[in-house]
C-alpha cells in the first residue's frame, strides 16, 4: 500500500482517494476544430508504480448522441510514459459543422463524456459563431467559477491565450488566498506534469474542457515569468533544459495536433513547438493564433539577474527604439502579414480576421511616462509594423483579443498607435483573469484610460472571461466578471457589452 501512495503525482496527496481510482480523473478535452476532424485528448492517472512506468492502450468512440447508440467513429490510441500517459487522437472523416460526443475507456473505467465539433465547410457562411477566450488561472488567487459560467454560456469554440498553469510555490502567506497547494517552484518534467494535473483538477475547468472544443496558446508562465525566447533567469543551459521539460509537458496536456511537434515521436525535440496556427470557419471567421513568447527579443533594458521585466522610462531606455526588436519575431510576423494579406484579398468571403495573442495590443501612455516593457508597448517597432499590415492589406474586419494582463481592455486600433486622429483600422478586446489577481488599482487604471482616448473601458478588479458573438452583419463582445473569486459556487454578471459592425472598424457600447 505504501507503494503505491508514493508512486501517485505530488499534486494527488491532498486529493480524496477516489480520483486515484479513476484513470480519467483529469478529465477529457478536444481543441483545433477542422471541417472533417477534431483532436481529442485525455491524460492517464496511474495508481501504482507498474502502472505508471507502462505504456497503455485507451479505446475511444465519437458517436453523434451523448448515450453513443450511434457510434460514428471508434479505435485504439497509446497511452506512453514517455509522454505522461497523454492521449491525443485526430479524427479525420467527420462531417462539417456538427457536433458530436466522445469518451475514453481503459479496462472497465470510462472517462466523461465530452462534445466536440467540427468547424463549417470552407464555401459556407455560418449564421453564428460564438467564441469564449480567457487566460491566467493562478490557482491560488481564486476559484474557477468563471470556466462553470462560460460552459453554461455554450459557446461553440474556447480561445485560451496563456498562462494556464503558474510555475509558483503557494506564498507563504495564505492568508488571502482561495486555496493552496504543496507544490514546490516547478523546474522539471515531473513539475510541470504535476502543476497541469493540479489545475486539471478543478471540476470547473474540466466541465469547460469536455463542453466543446478549445484552440490554446501559451504566455509565460507555462515555463517561467516574463521569459523571452531562450533567455530566462539563471544559466543558459539550466533554462533551456527548464524550458525544454516546460514545453513538453505543454504539448502533453493540450488537445495539440502532432503537427505541432517538430518532428515525430519519439524523434521529437523540446527546443521548438509550432503553437502559432490558423483556424477557418468556414467564410464567417479567419482564427489567426499567435506566440508572443518562443520568438520575442529581450525585454527593453532588462538586466539578466532580474526576476521580471518590470517597466522603464521612455526616455531613458534607447533599446525601445530599435527597430529590429520583434515581439513575435521576424518569421511569424511575415507569416500573419501574408494571413491577412489573403484575407484581403478574399474579403468577400472572409468576414472576421481574428487575431488572438496573448496581451493587450493597444498602446498605454501612462502619465508618470513609465513604459511597460513585458507588453507590446515594450516592442513599438513590432506593433507598428503590425497594423501597417493591417492598414496597408486592408482585411474587412479586423477584431484582436488579448489577455494577460488581469485587467478588461476595449480600445478602438488606430493606424498610428501615437496619434488619436489617425484611422481606426481594427478593435480591439483585452479579457481579464479567470483568477489571477491584478497588480494595480482601479484609480491608476482610470487614469490611464483618461490619458488614452482610445481605451473605451479599462477595469482591473474583476475576474471572468469574454465571448464574442460573432455573426456576418455584426461582432457583439460581453465581458462577464464572477462576483466573488474566493468561491467555486460564486454567481457571475456581465460588466460590459460593445459592439462591432460590419465594415465599421471600432467597437461601440451596446
């Protein structure tokens, strides 16, 4: 019996014995929708030392009824050791636009069952498309009530933008924490695999992962704050080999395609993962997913030792003025300007470019002259040339969604970020935290906004998530804040809604 508690993850020992029984206790999950498949994914939780260093062989079915009395699809996929007893399935063969169940079976357990969908046909027009996005769920600062709200909210597609798992210790002041744990820094493979288990099981966010597909991208915390490239505190050699485990660990715990690894397994390398990638549906959406963290230069005036990047004055900072500093690097940036470029170039059939990354885009101008330089405001030559491309290719509709930040952001995108009275070419929506607190109050954030003629909302006390409604004539945004996030059974509300017109760049309140 003592085997076998120690053989359990370090994140299950304050656990209720019962999810060590359940193979599936971390839930299922699909993401990157197709129009004829779907990836699907659950990870194994081993209850003794044999199990855990065995590969294993899961069943799965897909049917188009929740009771599966019609199966659609159904086969066998390994559960590895070497890939923390990860699954992921692309199904292929699917019809377009359709939802469908799926479920998992090891021996005589069966996993949640979880709905999926595939994305519309290329030629197709969809009358709707409603999308969740969200980011940041320290699990510490705050209960997960916001992913049980979005779930009822029945969205048919999840953007997550970054920082699913928070690599910390519980501080050792809990006093005003929501939970803790035991975790220790995460700095290894077998960190990392039990932080994402830690957060996997939260019921809340397992109910948002199995009721419909998701599309994830990563910030920085999924490896170490403020990180850039291949640069982050400490040796070298330390941090890539850090950064190496942190990515693979990533790759195992999200519904990923294999497309994403940069070569198959077992040949694959950690030093490099494909998270940047576009998703179609149909001619409603053009999905284009960005990584603002595997390519960027260096924060601005950062000195190596520093624990995060901080924030600098303009003035006395020249690297802000460099133009070759890139917050998505050179590579992505030709490769979202040649994006829109073919959106412009079938604006009758594309009618919403979505340009989902990690942080607000829109410039902050604080008064004190302060720049933050972990955001785009640290990277101004990459911003600039990024709505050059949207000014100079000219998409139908532009809308860019940012997290990170723990704090709701709408802002009207102008051609020149410095100068108010240039065009607004696109909109813009910054989601707040699922939990994760913010560092700055509502006064300084008012001031802010009042300092920045194209911020139209700015609050930074408030934890919860955005959907966005999208149809052909119209992009509607609500902002929805929990009431309390020290509670898992806490009510939620809308903050704001804000509109966006065909044609008309800019949101509007509702």
């Amino acid at each position: 019996m003592a085997a076998a508690a120690t053989s359990l993850p370090h994140w299950a020992w304050s656990n209720p014995p019962s999810l060590h029984a359940n193979p599936f206790a971390l839930g299922v999950a699909s993401g990157d929708p197709a129009p004829d498949g779907v990836v699907l994914w659950t990870r194994l939780v081993m209850a003794d030392a044999a199990q855990v260093q065995a590969a294993h062989t899961v069943r799965w079915e897909v049917a188009h009824d929740a009771r599966f009395a019609k199966i659609v699809q159904k086969g066998e996929a390994p559960a590895l050791p070497q890939l923390g007893h990860s699954v992921h399935v692309e199904l292929r063969g699917l019809a377009p636009d359709r939802w469908y169940h799926y479920r998992f079976m090891l021996g005589d357990a069966v996993s949640t069952v979880g709905r999926t969908r595939t994305a519309p046909a290329p030629g197709d027009l969809p009358g709707a498309l409603r999308v969740g996005f969200a980011s940041c769920q320290r699990w510490e600062h705050g209960h997960y009530a916001a992913w049980r709200h979005l779930a009822a909210d029945q969205p048919d597609l999840v953007l997550f933008l970054g920082d699913y798992i928070y690599e910390y210790a519980t501080p050792r002041n809990t006093a005003d924490l929501a939970r803790t744990h035991s975790l220790q820094l995460a700095t290894t493979l077998a960190d990392y695999r039990d932080r994402y288990a830690l957060h996997k099981s939260d019921p809340a966010l397992q109910a948002a992962h199995a009721a419909c597909p998701w599309a994830v991208t990563w910030d920085d915390h999924e490896v170490q704050n403020d990180y850039a490239a291949g640069a982050g505190r400490g040796d070298a050699t330390g941090f890539a080999a850090m950064r190496g485990a942190a990515w693979q660990a990533f790759y195992e715990n999200m519904p990923l395609r294999a497309a994403s690894l940069n070569r198959p397994f077992p040949d694959t390398r950690w030093d490099a993962l494909q998270v940047y990638r576009r998703l179609r549906w149909g001619r409603l959406a053009h999905i284009h997913l960005l990584d603002g963290r595997q390519y960027r230069t260096w924060q601005a005036c950062r000195t190596p030792e520093s624990a995060s990047a901080g924030a600098v004055r303009g003035g006395q900072c020249a690297d802000l003025g460099d133009p070759a500093r890139s917050f998505l690097g050179a590579a992505q940036e030709q490769w979202l300007d040649a994006g829109l470029a073919s959106d412009a170039a079938t604006r009758d059939t594309t009618r919403w470019s979505v340009v989902a990354q990690q942080t607000l885009f829109s410039p902050r101008h604080y008064p004190s002259g302060m720049v933050s330089t972990d955001s785009w405001d640290g990277y101004p030559a990459g911003r600039a040339r990024l709505l050059q491309s949207v000014a100079r290719h000219a998409p139908r509709n532009t809308v860019l969604l940012g997290g990170d930040i723990h704090q709701n952001y709408v802002c009207r995108v102008h051609a020149d970020a410095d100068r108010p009275g240039s065009p607004v070419i696109a909109s813009e929506f910054c989601g707040t935290s699922i939990s994760s607190r913010s560092g700055t109050t509502q006064d300084k954030v008012d001031a802010v906004a009042r300092h920045n003629p194209h911020v139209l909302l700015a609050r930074c006390d408030l934890r919860g998530y955005g959907l966005a409604d999208i149809t052909p004539e119209r992009w509607t945004t609500t902002l929805r804040a929990v009431d309390d996030p020290m509670r898992a059974d806490s009510g939620a509300s809308t903050l704001a809604r804000f509109v966006v017109q065909d044609g008309r760049a800019g949101p509007v309140p509702a």
